[in-house]
C-alpha cells in the first residue's frame, strides 16, 4: 500500500487570527469614528450584551480599550514572530479609514496606522490576512442608512475598498470581504454583521431585539453585490490578490438516523452554510435559496445586473471558522446547547467547554471534506480555538494544557483531512493574543497563546506573558504540523 501523506505542505500558513474591534482599542483616537461595535456593552455567558443608540455614561464598552494593540502592535507582533508566525489574521476598522461611512475623503490618519502596522508585518516576514469588516461598520451607515438594509452602502463599501486595495497592494496579497457573511441568515446577524438598529436597548441576538428575516436577507443580498465588486476591483488593482469569503460553518449532525432528522441536518448546511458560499464561491444563489425565499414569502429585491456582479466576483479561496459541532432533530423536545453565534442540539458524545460549545474534533475533518468535496478551491481555517478562563500562577506561569489539548486534537484533524486529498493552504487560530470574546464583551473567555493582564471590568495593567501554548504552537509551527506534544 502506498503511504499516506498526512504532512502539511510546505509553505503551509501557520498563524493567529484577530478583528480589530476586539483588539485594536482606540475606538475614538487617530481620527476614528464610532463603529457598531462600539455601542455594544459588555456582557457575559448569561447576561446578553445591549447595543445602545448613544453611549451610556460610565457604560462598560469592551471594544473602547480592547487590549490597546492601537499602542502595543510592536511589542504583540515580535511575540507573533517569536512563534514563528507566517500569516496573521487582522481586519481594518472601516471607521478608522471612514469615520462616518460615507465621508468623501479617507482619512490619512487612520490609512497610516495600518501602513505601520503592515510595515511591522514585512519586518518579520509575517503576511498579513486582511478582513475588510469584521463585525463592525461605521456606526454612521447604521444610523443614517440602517445598515446593510439599504443598497447604497454597497458603494461606501467599495469606495473603501479602492481606497484600501490601492494603498496596501504592495503589503497585503491576502483579503476576507467579509467576516462569516452567513451570520446574516441567523437572527444574531441583524446588527453585528448588518449594522441595522434594532428598536430601543436591545440585547444582541436576544428576544428583545426586532428580527426581520426579509430585512437580513435584503442586507445579506446587497453584502453579496459588495463583496463581488470589491473582488472584481481587487483582481485589477493587482491580480495578485487572493480574496476570499469567510464563512461561520455550522457543523450540524442529524440526532438520529430518522430521514427527517437527515434532511434537516442536510437542511441547515444548506441554508447556514451553502447559501452564502455558493453565491460567493459559484456566483449564483442555489435553487434551495429560491425555494426558501419563496416559502417565507421572501421578496429580495435584486437588480438586472446583479446576476453578472455575482458572476464575475467569485472568490479565490474559502475561509470559515469551525469551534464546534451541534446536532439537529425534528424531534422538538430535545435538549439545547449553545454554540458559535446559535443554539443547537446536545451530542451524547461530546464534551463542552466552559460556555457550553461542544467539543469535536472530528467535526473539523468531516467540515473539511464536506467543503472541499463541493467547491475544490483551496481552503483555510481562519478561525479555531478553545475559549477558558485562565489561572496565573504565583510564578506568573499560565498552564493552559486544555487549550493545548482542544488545538493538537482539530490540527490532527486537519492532517487527516489533508490526506483525504482536501488542499488545506492555512490555519490562523483563533484570539492568538487574549483578546475580547465577541458573543459576550467578557476578556475572560481566552483564547490566546498570550495571556493579556485586564479583567472583565476593564482593569488589568495590559501587560502580555506568554502562555505554556505559546511554547507549544511555536514547536507545531516549526516542525510544520509534526510535532504536537
Ligand atoms: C467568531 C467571530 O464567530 O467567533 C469572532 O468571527 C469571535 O469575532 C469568535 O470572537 C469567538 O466567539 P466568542 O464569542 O467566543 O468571542
């Protein structure tokens, strides 16, 4: 028999991943205007964030400070580099370089943070990976335009698009349009990902926030339109530019060998998963889409040119996130579990993490197949990662085994994947630096390799240590994937 090749391949991409409203801080600094995130308070595993229409005073905004890379970026990209980094997932804060959204003129300021951010970047040979929006857009676009419901945010998208493309063309070869766009089919989406504003205080994803599924698919459709033109402009600003979409994978097992619970689960990859990257990947909405829309009395308002758009902007590459796995049933009175971003069905299997995301490996093999299988582009795992509560020492030592474990387990994964024949090209790791946790505003859920000194009120010196992972994933990146104890 011939041997199996389980080796990842040279060039492999090793690396951590970020967005800069959990990271960056800063929030009104350097010219900066208010972004969606930065009306999100803080929140917890049990008590949902609020997004609030003005800023409360002396209201607890986690993204306000985040962990300061604003200030830190050297200090955190030597520690990167130190790990031996080769790829590092950031995005830019789109009202860094817009403040309002539809201003006419960037601004410099904001365009000459990251030129040194991405100069640091060069220094030690670190590609970036950039994605344009990560669950924020100037919060302007919300207030005047709600959001992504309104079709003339396409083009303030694009216009920033130019202006970033034409800026970094010589730095930056690797581009997400969007962070996990699919969001947008689930009710969390409506103003994490489609800065539209709920009525009154609203809690994130909660009961109390207006839902309008017409209204997320509008905005969902129109973030298509964007992200297909931006590619389109990429590709001839500098063909060189590998763009990819970025997709949350709902990985979702049927309870039981029932045909109903078959077709559900085939149900919810298609519609939490395939609808967005078939667009994206095929430039066309697949007929379960049509069906869907039809069935909900969906009526998405779509252009005559909008079929074209979507054929000629199909991404390079496919990227997702995958932290977690949850079963789906027809049965109704099954158990509940959370997960990234929705709830799903408890597996008698698995074990959770301490937020209650189920804990499965495998999972991330049979995502990357079931991908791959599908569109055979080349694929990367942009985001993987165990979020826990971390203990320091008395000696300052942080001994995350859990996480070690969580890691070591979906990287073998990977490697069987990749000797399934699945063309994996990268794996950015979830919150490389502790950074704050998206779903719950909390600095307590970590998930880094380096352990950042501030708590969940805010308080912390903000001082980096590295974690016992950090010597670990610096030995996996070295030996490219072979040594994992
Ligand atoms: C992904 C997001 O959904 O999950 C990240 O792209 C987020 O922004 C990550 O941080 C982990 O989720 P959480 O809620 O633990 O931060």
């Amino acid at each position: 028999m011939a041997e199996i090749n389980k080796n990842f391949p040279q060039g492999f991409l090793w690396g951590g991943a970020t967005a800069a409203n959990q990271l960056e801080g800063g929030y009104n600094e350097g010219g900066k205007g208010l972004s969606t995130a930065d009306m999100l308070t803080a929140g917890s595993h049990t008590t949902p964030r609020r997004i609030t229409p003005v800023l409360e005073a002396g209201g607890n905004y986690p993204s306000h400070e985040a962990i300061d890379f604003y200030r830190h970026y050297k200090e955190d990209i030597r520690l990167f580099a130190e790990m031996g980094f080769k790829i590092f997932r950031m995005s830019i804060a789109w009202s860094r370089i817009f403040p309002n959204g539809d201003d006419a003129e960037p601004s410099e300021e904001g365009l000459k943070f990251y030129d040194s951010v991405f100069a640091e970047l060069k220094k030690y040979n670190i590609e970036p990976l950039v994605t344009i929006s990560h669950y924020e857009a100037p919060f302007g676009l919300a207030q005047k335009y709600n959001g992504w419901s309104d079709r003339r945010v396409i083009d303030f998208y694009v216009s920033y698009c130019e202006v970033i493309f034409n800026r970094y063309k010589a730095v930056v070869k690797y581009w997400l349009t969007f962070n996990e766009i699919n969001i947008l089919t689930m009710r969390f989406g409506l103003f994490m990902a489609g800065a539209m504003l709920p009525e009154g205080n609203a809690e994130l994803g909660g009961q109390a926030a207006e839902d309008d599924e017409q209204l997320r698919y509008q905005a969902l459709h129109h973030q298509f339109i964007a992200s297909a033109k931006a590619v389109k402009l990429g590709h001839a600003i500098n063909p060189e530019f590998q763009i990819g979409c970025m997709i949350a994978y709902m990985c979702s097992y049927p309870l039981t060998c029932h045909p109903d619970d078959m077709i559900l689960a085939q149900q919810k990859d298609n519609l939490t998963n395939f609808l967005c990257s078939d667009v994206q990947v095929r430039g066309a909405y697949p007929g379960f889409a049509k069906r869907y829309f039809a069935e909900k009395r969906l009526d998405i308002v779509m252009e005559a040119e909008d079929e074209l758009i979507l054929q000629e902007g199909r991404v390079d590459f496919y990227t997702f996130s995958y932290y977690s796995s949850t079963c789906v049933s027809a049965d109704p009175e099954q158990e509940q579990i959370g997960g990234n971003l929705a709830m799903g069905l408890k597996n008698p299997y698995l074990q959770a993490s301490a937020w209650e995301w189920q804990i499965d490996p495998q999972g991330l093999r049979w995502s990357l197949n079931n991908i791959y299988n599908r569109y055979q582009i080349p694929l990367m795992v942009v985001e993987n990662g165990l979020g826990a509560a971390d203990t320091v020492e008395e000696d300052g030592s942080i001994n995350d085994d859990y996480r070690i474990d969580y890691l070591k387990q979906h990287i073998e994964q990977m490697k069987e994947a990749v000797a399934d024949g699945v063309e994996l090209i990268g794996y950015t790791s979830w919150g490389c630096i502790d950074l704050v946790s998206a779903g719950t505003g909390e600095m307590k859920k970590r998930y880094g390799f380096i352990y950042v000194d501030k708590d969940n009120e805010g308080k912390g010196t903000l001082a980096r240590s590295r974690k016992k992972s950090f010597y670990w994933y610096k030995k996996v990146i070295g030996s490219n994937g072979e040594e994992l104890v």
